[in-house]
C-alpha cells in the first residue's frame, strides 16, 4: 500500500517539472523581466517540497535561479569518480539535446496560435464597422413606441377599469344563477344516473351555501341538500350492488368520500359481508368459484384501497381453514389421488388469489403446508398398515385342549405374510401417484416425498418390530396409553408366527421393497448428507434376523416352561419314597404327550418341514433301550442289593468311555428342529426334578416304566431318537442315584405294563393307526 502511494503522489510532482520547466523555457525565449522569472522560478522551488528541510544539495540548484556552475563543478568532482563524471555527461548531454528539441516545438506551436489570434482580431474590426450607427437607430425607435404606448394606457385607463367592473359582475350573476338552478340540474343528473356531475355541482356550489345558506339561499340550500340525499341513497345501493362493475362500485366509494359520507361503517359492512361470504365458501365450495372470490378481492382493493391489510388475513384465514379440512381429512385414510386433487386445487386458487394479493404469500404457505399434509398423509400409511397387520396377528387362533382345527394356524400365517408384503406394495403403488405428475407442486415436492417414502420405510419396519416385541410380551408398547401384554396372556402360537414372520420379511418382503424404491423411488437428496441414506436394507435385514430367533427362542421358552410346570407339580405332589408298586403308566406322562402334541400342531402348521431323516439310533454310542442291551438284561435278573450297587458303578463306568454327544444345537427355522429344542429341555428339566427326589424301589420302578414308555411314544416326533434316548437314559440313571433300593423291572414285567398301556390307548381312539 506505501508503494502504491508513492507512485501516485510522484505522478503530479513529475507533471509539475514538466511544467515550470516549460514556463521557464518560454520565459527565457521571449524575454521577459528576468527578475519576475527568477522570482517565480523561485516561488516554484519553494512551493516544491524538498528531501531536507534545513539546506539544499548544490547538485539538486541546477533548475533554480541561485545556480552556482563553479561550486556545482567542485561538487561533482569531489564526490564522483571518473566514470560517474562521464556518465553525468552523457546525461547532461541528452538532457540538453532534449530540451533543445522541446523549444523548439513550443516555438512552432505558439506561432502558429499567434498567427491564427492576429486573423481573428482583422475580422472582428470589419465586422464591427457601422454596428454603432444602427444600434442608436434601434434605441430611438424603442423609445417611439414607448411613448405612444403611454399615451393609449392614459386614454384608456377609465373605460378599462368599468369593464373590469362590469366582467366581475357578470360573473357573479351567473353564479348566483347557477346556485338557484342546482336543484334542477341535480335532479337531473338523478334522472340520467350522472351521480359524479351532481357531486361536482353541488361540492362547488357548497361554500357559498355555507357562506350564505341561511339567509336568501335557504330554499335552494334545502332543495339541494335533499337531491344529494338521494344521490348517497342510490351510491349506496350501488356499493352494495354485486352485480355493478367493479369500476362503478369504486367511482360511487369515491363520490362519497367526495360528499363526507363516513365511508368506513360501508367498509365495515362490506368486510364482514365478505367474511360471511368466505365462510360459506369453506362449507360449500360449490356454491362460488376461486375466480368469484379473486374478484372480490380484486374490487375491494379498488373500492377500499386502505383494507388490503384486513383482506390478507380474510385470505390467509381462508387458506389456513381449508388446509385443516384436507388435515382432517387424513384421519379417513383417503387415496392419494384423491389428496392430490384437493392439494392441486388449493395451490390453483392460492397461485388465483396471489395475483391480486401477493402480499399474503399464499403460494409460499400452501407449498409448506402441502409438504406437511403429504408427510403426514405418508406416515398416517404407514402406520394404518401396521395396525392391519397387528390386528391380523392378534386374532391369531390359540390352542384349545391343545389341538387346533386342521389349517388354521397356517391359514393365519399366510394372510400375515400377504398382509405384509402385499400391503407394502400398495402403499408403493398409493405413493407414486405423489410423484407421477409434471404439475408446478408435485415437481417442487418430487424429491421430498422420495425421501419421505424411503424414511417411511426405513421407520415402518423398525416400529413394526417394536410392534412385534410388545405383541411378544417382551417388551413394553412406547405408548404409555397401551399396557403391555403379559407374557402368560400371550398365545405361544402368536409368538411363533412372529418368528416366521420376521424371517419372510426378512428374506423376501425387504428384497422386494428395495427394488421396488430402487426402480420407482431413486433420486431424492433433499435431505441432509449427515443422515446417511433414508433407507438403509441391511440394517432392516439384521433387526428382523435378530428378532426372528429372539421370538424363536422365547417360543421355546414358553412350551417348555408350561410344560415344566406340570412335570414340577408331578413331581412334587407324592412322595416318592413310599410310593406303590407300578401297575401302569403315570398319567403324568399322558399329560406331557397332550402338550407335545399342542407343541407339534402349532410347529407344523407355521414352520417348514426337512425331509426325515434314516434314523440313527445305533450311531452314537451305547445309548439303546435296556430291554435289548443283553448286559442289562442279565443285571435285572439278579435281586440282590450288591448286584445293584454293582450296575451303578457299571453305568457310571460305561458313561465315560461312551461316545459325547451334543444335545443342545442351534435351533433352525424348521419343525424337527424347534420339536427337538422343546422335547429335550423338557427331559432336562425332568432329569433335574427327579434328582431333586429321593425314592424307594417302586418309585424307581414307576420312573422306569415312565421312561420306557415315552422312548417308544416319542419317535414318531422327532428324529433325533439319539439324543433322545440318552436324555431319557439319564432321567433313568438319576432316579437310580437317588433310588435307597434300585431294583429295575424285569423285562417282561416292563413289556406287559407298557403293551397295556398302548392297547388302553387305541381302544380310547379307534381310529388310530
């Protein structure tokens, strides 16, 4: 920034240079006062500002008046070298060439201006040659004229001032004239409707009723006064008038203001007038069009140019109340096209009203409020469709003595999975009608409701999976108006569909919704990057992977605690040490093959089946009934308490070189896997009962006999008859450990009480295979 302005402030002081050495070279040529170009050759040196205030270099006075060349001489000599000198001359020499030339040129152009003023004086002194002659001729001539025009004013002066007089009482006789003619004249512009002729008379003839009203002009006063009466009668009746041009309303507001009538009660009664009129609009928009109402507004901004703030807030009123019906609307879960049709003609007569009232911004308001209804319309969807899909739930059909009618549990769980996936592409097919149109709101919106669609999505599943773990009994609704549902109230079969439910959605309701946003929905953006992507598939994908065996596992759960819950109260109700000698099959055991067959009722009608597999029992270890292991038999023909003892060391001795064997696996998404799963923690929680108890031989016998006959009666469910037989083995050898005298029946004895038992069975269900 210095520099800049040092550069600028050398430019005018080069300039400057320039020219006072110009002035002197033309001073010293002509010849003027040496001693007045000395002194302004010195005003000039003094007027420039010098490096140092106190003194002046001798070699900075070459240009001044008090040049010394011997003292310049001494100077440069001493403080210069030999090619310093030289170059000063070449300088110099230069420097005087340059100055030769420059006087050189000014001497020529000064010449040439001399010889060109010289020209113009010649021809100025021929021209003014006789003009003196004619301007004294002109001066008498004017003073001719002056004189005869003095005497003409003298001799006129009396008549003037008569016609002067005589002119002005001309004029006041016509008025006085017209002031008695008025009456007649506003009659007849009554006559002929001129309302604005009569206003004009009578305002001109008002002062002097005011002046002179009371005294020879009363009669005229009070005939005028009452035909301008009429006249704001029938202005009135014209205001009031819809079916008058819009034109003549304002020219009758304006003759009124004319005539002092209080035109603000008019204005008043209009508005409210007005008022009513929008209301009516509103209940019945039939009866009126948005062009009707635009002109409305268009003559009262003529007619009342002052009301243009209350007609903004009638128009906006207008507009807010009629959006609220369409919100209102939204409860009745309408079509999109049929909001479409409502919102399209909301923004047709906003965009109507707007050219007459742009100061309402009625087009910027309706483009929020649409957004709001469509987002609102999107989410009261989506949240009508999970409510469907709860209700088809919820009338899920229960076990009732546990059995349920043939199908019908899988007849619900096909119209919970139509449900979902078929309810999904409606709403994909209801909400591309909010973005199927070319008109000036839907392009605005387009990519908006894109995003909408896909946010809804994204939180439709996410609440349809809280929705689902409330319905479960495993967690509470986020409505604090809803309670939640306990877990005994809960069907096991409802929790059971859910599991399989989340597995379709998983794997084909997300899919299918994907391509569907992706070929129908893509685009969108308007939302922030910061969010990250308005759908997001995986993530749904995992959340209802997760869920899924949550509600798998709770169904487990639940079947096995019920059914846990009967082997407890088995267990704990007689006492096992001194119980009798078996005759029969526990009823117990009837019982628990009740619930197992509720439990494969539910599993099969909702869950896949594997094909079956070639049984295995042999495969993995020593794990046989004990009536085929020959060691067996021939340790329950000994009846000695020594030999008993001996088996049990035997037993334990034989589970350690037995093959392991994994009982609990994963549980899959099929029926052989989650009638396993059930099956064998109910023979864990019975193992665990019976070490719990302590029992006498016959107590021994019973668990034996019990035992033995669900080895056989459980093979038809499940397929894993390995694991099976060794849980069922170990519930042998627990009552064995805690049996004082564990004497097992002898085979035959076994075979005719368990034979019974099955020809009791059949004979109770004849149709029995």
């Amino acid at each position: 920034m210095a520099t800049a302005g040092g550069a600028a402030a050398a430019a005018p002081q080069a300039m400057d240079e320039k020219a006072r050495r110009t002035r002197d070279l033309l001073a010293s040529f002509y010849n003027t006062d040496p001693s007045a170009a000395a002194a302004a050759a010195a005003a000039s040196s003094a007027a420039r500002p010098s490096p140092t205030a106190a003194s002046a270099s001798p070699l900075d006075t070459i240009n001044s008046a008090s040049f010394d060349p011997d003292v310049y001489m001494n100077v440069l000599v001493q403080q210069s070298n030999l090619e310093a000198l030289l170059q000063r001359h070449v300088k110099m020499a230069a420097e005087i060439k340059n100055l030769d030339t420059d006087l050189q040129m000014l001497v020529y152009e000064n010449y040439n201006k001399f010889i060109s003023a010289t020209d113009t004086i010649k021809r100025m002194k021929t021209n003014i040659v006789g003009m003196e002659a004619n301007m004294e001729q002109l001066l008498s001539k004017i003073t001719s004229v002056q004189s005869r025009s003095d005497t003409v004013n003298t001799s006129l002066f009396d008549k003037r001032e008569n016609i002067e007089k005589l002119h002005r009482t001309r004029n006041l006789l016509r008025k006085v004239q017209f002031i008695y003619d008025l009456p007649t004249r506003l009659n007849k512009c009554i006559k002929t409707e001129a309302y604005a002729d009569a206003v004009r008379f009578f305002t001109g003839a008002k002062p002097i009723f005011e002046a002179y009203g009371d005294t020879s002009f009363h009669d005229c006063k009070k005939a005028s006064e009452e035909a301008i009466d009429l006249v704001t009668q029938h202005l009135k009746t014209k205001l009031y008038s819809d079916s008058e041009p819009i034109e003549s309303r304002a020219e009758a507001v304006v003759l009124l203001k004319q005539l002092n009538f209080p035109v603000d009660s008019l204005k008043s009664n209009l508005l409210e007038k007005l008022e009513d009129c929008l209301l009516n609009f509103q209940k019945e928009p039939t009866q009126a069009s948005i062009g009707d109402i635009s002109k409305t507004f268009r003559a009262y901004l003529i007619i009342f140019p002052d009301s243009e703030k209350r007609l903004i807030e009638l128009a906006q009123a207008l507009f807010s109340n009629r959006y609220e019906t369409v919100r209102e609307n939204l409860r009745k879960r309408i079509p999109s096209t049929d909001l479409l049709a409502m919102l399209r003609s909301l923004w047709e007569d906003a965009t109507a009203i707007d050219e007459v009232i742009p100061e309402a911004a009625l087009p910027a308001f309706s483009l929020e409020t649409t957004r709001d209804i469509i987002r609102q319309h999107i989410a009261t969807a989506f949240l009508h469709l999970q409510s469907e899909i709860s209700d088809v739930l919820t009338r899920t059909p229960s076990t009732s003595n546990g059995k349920l009618e043939e199908s019908q549990l899988q007849t619900a769980m096909e119209t919970s999975k139509v449900k979902v996936l078929q309810g999904c592409i409606d709403l994909l097919q209801e909400f591309h009608h909010l973005i199927d149109g070319n008109t000036e709101l839907l392009v605005k919106l387009r990519d908006l409701v894109i995003d909408w669609v896909q946010e809804g999505f994204q939180d439709f599943f996410q609440k349809l999976d809280g929705h689902f773990h409330m319905l479960s009994g495993r967690s509470k609704s986020p409505s604090q108006e809803m309670e939640s549902v306990q877990i005994d109230k809960v069907p096991t079969a409802l929790v059971l569909m859910l599991a399989q439910l989340c597995v379709f959605i998983e794997q084909t309701a997300i899919p299918k919704v994907t391509e569907e946003l992706a070929s129908c929905f893509s685009g969108g953006g308007a939302r922030s990057y910061e969010y990250g992507p308005p759908f997001v598939p995986g993530e749904i994908c995992r959340l209802y992977r997760s869920s899924g065996e949550k509600f798998l596992h709770h169904y487990i759960n639940m079947k096995t605690q019920k059914i846990s819950k009967l082997l407890n109260k088995r267990f704990t109700t007689p006492v096992w040490i001194k119980h009798k000698e078996p005759r029969e099959v526990n009823m117990f055991v009837d019982l628990l093959l009740l619930e197992f067959n509720g439990v494969v009722s539910e599993v099969k009608q909702v869950l896949p089946g594997l094909i079956r597999r070639h049984r295995h029992s042999d495969s993995t270890g020593s794990t046989t009934s004990s009536r085929s292991n020959p060691m067996r038999e021939d340790m329950l023909n000994r009846s000695n308490t020594h030999r008993a003892r001996s088996q049990f060391l035997e037993n334990h001795l034989a589970k350690l070189f037995e093959q392991k064997m994994e009982i609990f696996t994963k549980v899959e998404y099929t029926q052989e896997s989650v009638i396993s799963a059930v099956l064998k923690l109910c023979l864990k929680s019975l193992q665990e009962f019976v070490r719990l108890q302590t029992f006498n031989r016959s107590g021994f016998q019973q668990i034996q006999l019990d035992m033995e006959f669900l080895k056989t009666s459980l093979k038809e469910f499940v397929d894993d008859e390995a694991a099976i037989s060794f849980l069922l083995k170990e519930v042998n050898n627990a009552a064995h450990e805690r049996c004082l005298d564990p004497i097992p029946l002898e085979p035959p004895i076994l075979d005719k009480l368990i034979s019974a038992k099955l020809a009791k069975i059949k004979e109770q269900s004849p149709n029995m295979q």
